[in-house]
C-alpha cells in the first residue's frame, strides 16, 4: 500500500526495513545495539543517579534513574518517564538520551522507570512496576526536592499506554497525586478494531502484524480481544474516566494507533478531562526520529511547550498559563 507521507519523510520511510512482524528476542538485540552505537548525550549541568526502589509485594525492586538539573533550586516539577518498545523492548537506557534533554529544557526532575517486560513479565507485572515506581517518586519528594504536585506521566507509544493505565490505577487505588498525562502515539486497544489498524499492515516502525505481537506478548497468546482484558491493561476499555487529569494525546497519521489515540482524547473529553489532541499530517509511528524534517520540529516543539505549561504553568511566550 502507498502512503502520502510529507514529502521530508518520504526519503526516510523508504530506507527502513521491510515490515515484519516482531520476535521479541531480536527486537530487544536489535535496540540494545542502537542504543550502544548511539553517542553519549552531554549530561553537563545534569546530574544522574541510578537507584534501586522497592517493587511490587513480592516482585524485585525497581530500577529508576533520576536526572535533575544542578543549576534549579528549590521543590521541582518532575517528569515521571515511561518508555516505549511495545511491551517487549526497550529500558532505561535506550531512553536515556532523550530524558538528559527533557530535564535540561524543561528544569525538571525526571524519573525514568526501568519495568519488566512482556513475554516474561506479562500484565500487571508492567503496570504494578511503574505504579511502584511513582508510589516511590511521591514518598521521596522532600528528599528528590521534587513538588509532589506537579508530577507528568510521560510515555510514547507503549509507555504511553501504561501511563493512561497509571493514570487510571493511582485514581482507583487513591495514589500518587499526576499533574498531567502526556501520551505520545499511546497503544491503548487490544481490540485491534479501528479503522487504522485495519488498514496499516505494512507502515514503517509500526503495523498490524507488529501489535499482534504485542498484546499477545503483553497479556497471553489468545487473550487479546476478549472479554476478560482489564482496562488497566488496555484504557480504551475504560468505562469511568472521570476525575482524571488533563492530557495531550498525539497521533500520526499513517500509524495503526491513530484512532484508538483519537477515540480516547475523545471519551476523556466526554468525560469532563481536559484534553488537547494533535494529529500529525503525512506522519508514522516514529516519525519524529526524522529530526530535519519539519514536522518533526513542529512535534518535538509542542511536546516541551505542553510539558513546560504543564510544569511551570508559562506559555512560551513567557506568559502565565491560565489555570487548568
């Protein structure tokens, strides 16, 4: 099938590989070697700390790393961080380059939640590590320095589906206060019915033989698309989001996840949730990494002005924000 991408990313898409569908095992080799051969960011004015948190009752502790800006004083907003890689792949420290570059442009703690993964640790072991992780955050905010109040959920793609779940479950379980939930092209639906997951079997970085894969991996061979799947695992399943708080959902538009993205902006506003929803033209899942391109920018751009109004409540333009 052919794509009208924007014609910045047209050269890009054309380079990746044929689409596949996803074996965890190699998936994971094939990001731990990027992330090896990828430079080291320059953590100057940033400092870094590894930590272990207690886990989930009877579950291994928790891996954190924390990034705070050296030169910002007093209570900061945090940025909890939940990275991608559909339940299977991903860490830490492939996440690392971009978490130095959000603590550094938006003078913020972050907090960068080390999960295990599916097929090993399928749901809730995810979920229940990143809500351990965040229970930690919340409990250590005098020590952190961090303003418990101004806490963001940030999580693209996979991550951004656990950070709508997180969000959800700190709500039903009366946990940590969440400022704010940015969910970047977020797998939400294990349904797999929409629209654009129907029709994009064959785009770059993500398709439907890829989110196979992965919700089979996440909750068991088989059980995607029954009854049975808990809203923490799937939160377009959610029936009350009411009391949640607010959201930026994005979506691309040549991205299997693009209506599932649309359809939660959607029942978060019905809800009452304030929401602001950006679909992005001639884009796919993971476009963004195509930094020359316009677009790009223009998503990279608006991801740390919607953080930063929601930290610090400024506009770029240096304008208080009004309240939400």
């Amino acid at each position: 099938m052919s794509y009208a991408f924007d014609p910045e990313l047209a050269p890009s898409a054309a380079l990746l590989p044929p689409p596949v569908a996803l074996d965890p095992q190699e998936a994971r080799t094939q990001t731990a070697e990027l992330s090896a051969t990828a430079p080291e960011p320059d953590t100057g004015g940033i400092d870094v700390q590894d930590l272990l948190v207690p886990g989930p009752v009877g579950a291994p502790d928790v891996a954190v790393r924390v990034y705070r800006p050296q030169e910002e004083s007093g209570p900061l907003p945090a940025v909890y961080d939940i990275h991608g890689g559909g339940f299977i792949m991903g860490g830490i420290d492939a996440a690392h380059p971009g978490n130095v570059e959000l603590a550094r442009d938006l003078g913020a703690v972050v907090a960068s939640v080390e999960y295990r993964l599916a097929p090993e640790a399928p749901f809730p072991a995810p979920l229940e590590d990143c809500y351990a992780g965040l229970v930690w955050l919340a409990d250590n905010a005098t020590e952190l320095e961090v303003d418990p109040d101004r806490v963001a959920l940030h999580g693209i793609s996979a991550g951004g589906g656990l950070a709508a779940a997180l969000t959800l479950l700190a709500r039903d379980r009366g946990g940590p206060s969440i400022a704010f939930q940015y969910l970047g092209v977020p797998e939400l639906d294990d349904r797999l019915a929409t629209p654009s997951m129907r029709a994009f079997t064959d785009t770059p970085m993500w398709n439907r033989p890829n989110a196979d894969v992965s919700w089979n991996c996440y909750l068991g061979e088989g059980v995607a698309g029954s009854e049975d799947v808990s809203p923490y695992a799937a939160p377009a399943r959610a029936t009350d989001l009411a009391g949640l708080p607010p959201a930026y959902i994005s979506a691309m538009q040549f991205d299997p996840l693009r209506d599932e993205g649309i359809a939660y902006a959607m029942a978060l506003l019905a809800a009452g949730v304030t929401v602001e929803l950006h679909v992005f033209p001639g884009t796919f899942h993971g476009s963004v990494m195509v930094k020359q391109a316009e677009v790009s920018r223009r998503e990279a751009t608006e991801r740390l002005s919607v953080l930063r109004r929601a930290l610090h409540g400024v506009r770029e333009d240096g304008a208080a924000a009004p309240r939400r």
